[in-house]
C-alpha cells in the first residue's frame, strides 16, 4: 500500500515537470501574466477600486522618480514622464572631477558663491563706502579683515585698514584667528604659528609620525632656528609635534586633501621597560588620544624600587604620560597604593615550615586577580585640564619568560582632549593641558560624557565602567615643592 502511494506520487510528480506553476495547480489560463493584471471584471465595480495599483505580489506600485502616485486618486499614466525618469540623472563628469568634488566638497559652494557675488556685487556698492566703514569698526580686526578680503567692492568700501591692523605685534592672535579663516581653501599649505604665515607643505598627504621629528619637518620654515617648534610630551623620550595635530583634524574636518588620518599617528613602542600604545580620534574638530603605558610590577616593591619603576632618573618625571599638573594630585600616590596590591607570590608549605612551625593556606595559594582599593580603583579626572586617568594592575602575558608566563603589570591610561589645532597659545584644552592656562574648569567643561567614555564607546563600543572623581579633590597646588609626588 505504501508502494503504491509513492509510486503514484513519483508518477504524478515526472507528469509535472516541464510545466508553469499555473499549470501544475490545473489553474491553465490562455492569457499572458502581464495582462491578467489588468483584466478586471466589468460588472465588480468592489473589486476594481480595491485592486487598482495592486501587482500580482500583492504591493502597491509606486512610480521612483516623480511624485505622481498620490492620496488624491489615481493619474493617467503620463509617458512623458516615464521617459524623463529613465535619463541619466548623475552628472557626466570624468572620474578625475568627480574624485575632485569629492575631495574637496567646495566646488557646488564657490560655483553658487560666485553666482550670488554677482548678482549682489550692485547691492554692495550701492551702499555708501562710510556705511561699510561703520560696520567694520563694530567688528574684531579678524573678521573686519575677513569682510575686507572677500570681494574686490568690499575692498574699496572697507579699505585695508583692518589687514594693517592685524600687522602689529599686539594683534598676533588676531592675525592667528584670521589665519584659521582661511584654512579651508588651502589643502597643500600648513600655517606655521612662530611665522603666522602658510608654509607650503613638503609631502602633502604622506607625512609621518617619526619619532625624530625635527629631521623630518612637515614644511621648510625660515623659522626653524629662532623658533621653538609647537609640540606636547607623550612619554618619557617621545612628543607630538603640533603641525600633526593640525593635519589630523584637518583631514577629517575639511578633506583628504588638507591632512592625514588620525590612525596614522597611533604608535606602539617600549622604553625603559615600559610598552606605550598610543590612539588618535578626531570628535566635534577635537583631537582625543588615548596612551596606555604598562610595565611589568614585582610585589612587595621597597619605597626606593617603586621610585625607580615610576620615574627615569634626568628630570624626575613618570615614564607614562602625564600633564602639568601630575605634581599637585594624587597620581602618584594612586599609582604607588596600585603597586601596593600586586599580589604576592605562592610560597609552599615547605618554605612556610622552613621559616615558621605553622602553615597558612592562604599563602600558598594567594589569588592571581589583583583587588584594588576604593581609592585607586575608580578613574580620575584633572580639575584643570581635559585629561582623565585610569590606574589598574592586570596580569599580562610576558613572552620572553618561560618559566613565569604571566605576570602582573601597572597600567595607567591616559585620555586627553587635544584641542581644535587653531593656535598652539590660543587652544583653550591645549593650553590647559600644558599648564600655560590657568583658568580652564575641567568639570565645567568636560559636558555629557568625559573623555575616556567619548573615546572608548567610538573605538570599542563600550565605556569604562569605573566612576570618575578629581584627581585633586582638595585642590591643593603645591606643585615642585610639595613632598606627595615623590
Ligand atoms: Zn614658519
Ligand atoms: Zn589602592
Ligand atoms: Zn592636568
């Protein structure tokens, strides 16, 4: 019986093959598919309302380049339109303007920029040149020196009195400011901050990072003997030319053209028994870098051992990166009560009797996760400047020890806001940070999220889970002469 049930279902199924689906459900209908669409009976006036527009899937047809299918009812099919939606509708540039007006993002600007001069060229110069003269003393040297720039009529009317205002040494960060107005149209120059002055670049598009960065310049300065190079200290022994900050945020801010990518600055390196990892990301025109430092920490250090773990021997700094103010806080304390809970070595219960007549099971199998304190535990933020610390003792993996394969490491991380790269001396976070500006309120300025949490949820998804207190809760500025940070 079940024989003869598959074979008629084989018989049954050979008999199908070859045809429609129509067919096969013995639904065999003479007239073409795109016609049955349209047949409509005559006397169901229901069933026409309720499948005008409908395909055969079910969907309602709706046409892509006009909008002609609406709520109001149903339109006659206009042919013209049809043969308008099938022209091309991307312009026919060659692929070099297309990559141009990708790059640069200006051209559609300056052409309707250009159109709009014209047509107001007459409106300007109606207006009486003492009128002008009057508007432009409302305003700061910069910007008066931006409006007098920006048309050949404005020019006459404003006169170049601001551009010889901005000439005086008083008026440097004006001059600065007027500068940075004109960063946009000018991707293969630089502005160099001693000169006040855009110096072409010698490798536009492929500069790099290298750690002797003076033999190396970004652009040949006149300069370059009189004048102190715009930099920051990453480490001991590694800084960051300003000139890079500049490129970063350039390139992400205006084009490919004006810079280079911020990934292309992070570095890996060791130093003295430290490993330094730097990252870079540009968010809201501001350079964020994260420098994580680590070094491998013994327990039971000596005061004297955890002095030379923590600072190299010249100037008395710590080895990781730290900003001006590392002194007045409690970053060092922090880091050495971090050193404090390392835990100790498995001492065996052999060892234990050779010392003592007693054992302690705890000793011999102490645990390997280190348990920081409440103190050192959470993340810290300084109150002058956008640098937010997080102190953690891990256990690393140390390849070069066959015989102690994992050890614990102190690892400080560090996340700054660089700042806007518009004036090495004007950057308000720049400044702060280099603890030429006394003024800056980091708690008032550090907004929804911190630093650490804006960095760590773009490049890894997820932010630290640590809270955040000052590093210096009782704003204490005792600075070089105070006896904590040694
Ligand atoms: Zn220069
Ligand atoms: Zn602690
Ligand atoms: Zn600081």
């Amino acid at each position: 019986m079940a024989a003869d049930t598959s074979s008629r279902s084989w018989l049954s199924r050979l008999r199908h093959i070859g045809k429609r689906p129509e067919e096969r459900r013995g639904r065999v209908q003479d007239t073409p598919r795109r016609l049955q669409r349209r047949h409509v009976p005559e006397n169901s006036q229901e069933v026409v309302d309720r499948q005008a527009g409908i395909n055969e899937l079910g969907e309602y047809e709706h046409s892509i380049f006009s909008d002609a299918t609406t709520l109001v009812g149903e339109r006659p099919r206009d042919h013209t339109e049809m043969l308008h939606g099938l022209a091309h509708h991307d312009s026919f540039d060659s692929i070099v303007d297309v990559a141009r007006g990708q790059a640069g993002e200006h051209d559609d600007v300056q052409r309707v920029a250009h159109q709009r001069s014209e047509k107001h060229e007459r409106m300007i110069a109606s207006l009486p040149s003492s009128i002008w003269q009057i508007i432009a003393s409302y305003l700061d040297y910069a910007s008066a020196a931006s409006l007098a720039i920006s048309s050949k009529t404005l020019l006459e009317k404003v006169t170049s009195e601001p551009l010889q205002h901005l000439h005086q040494p008083l008026n440097r960060p004006q001059l600065i400011r007027f500068l940075n107005l004109l960063d946009a149209d000018l991707p293969w120059h630089l502005l160099c901050f001693p000169c006040a002055k855009y110096h072409f670049r010698n490798n536009p598009g492929r500069e790099k990072l290298h750690t002797d960065f003076v033999n190396h310049p970004v652009f040949t300065c006149p300069k370059v003997y009189s004048s102190t190079l715009p930099r920051i200290r990453l480490t001991h022994n590694r800084e960051l030319p300003y000139a890079f900050i500049q490129l970063a945020i350039r390139y992400t801010l205006h084009s490919p053209l004006h810079g280079i990518p911020p990934e292309t600055l992070c570095r890996r390196w060791t130093d003295s028994g430290w490993q330094h990892q730097t990252r870079y990301m540009v968010h809201e025109g501001h350079l964020l870098v994260r420098i994580r430092s680590q070094i491998f920490a013994p327990p039971n250090l000596t005061e004297t051992g955890e002095r030379h773990l923590l600072y190299e021997r010249q100037n008395y700094t710590p080895f990781f990166s730290v900003c001006a103010h590392w002194r007045d806080g409690e970053l060092m304390r922090l880091c050495k009560c971090a050193l404090s809970h390392v835990p100790p070595p498995p001492q065996s219960y052999l060892r234990q009797l050779r010392a003592a007549p007693s054992v302690n099971r705890s000793l011999a199998h102490p645990g390997m996760l280190a348990r920081q304190c409440d103190d050192c535990r959470p993340a810290r933020r300084c109150p002058e400047c956008p640098s937010e610390y997080l102190i953690e003792v891990n256990l690393v993996e140390d390849r070069n020890d066959a015989r102690m394969r994992f050890k614990h490491a102190l690892v400080v991380t560090r996340w700054c806001d660089l700042g806007d790269g518009k004036s090495p001396s004007a950057s308000p976070e720049f400044c702060a940070i280099k603890g030429e500006k006394a003024d800056y309120d980091s708690f008032s300025n550090v907004g929804r999220r911190a630093v650490a949490g804006v960095f760590e949820s773009k490049m890894s998804g997820a932010i630290p889970g640590q809270r955040m207190i000052s590093l210096n809760p009782k704003n204490v500025k005792s600075g070089e002469q105070g006896h904590g940070w040694y």
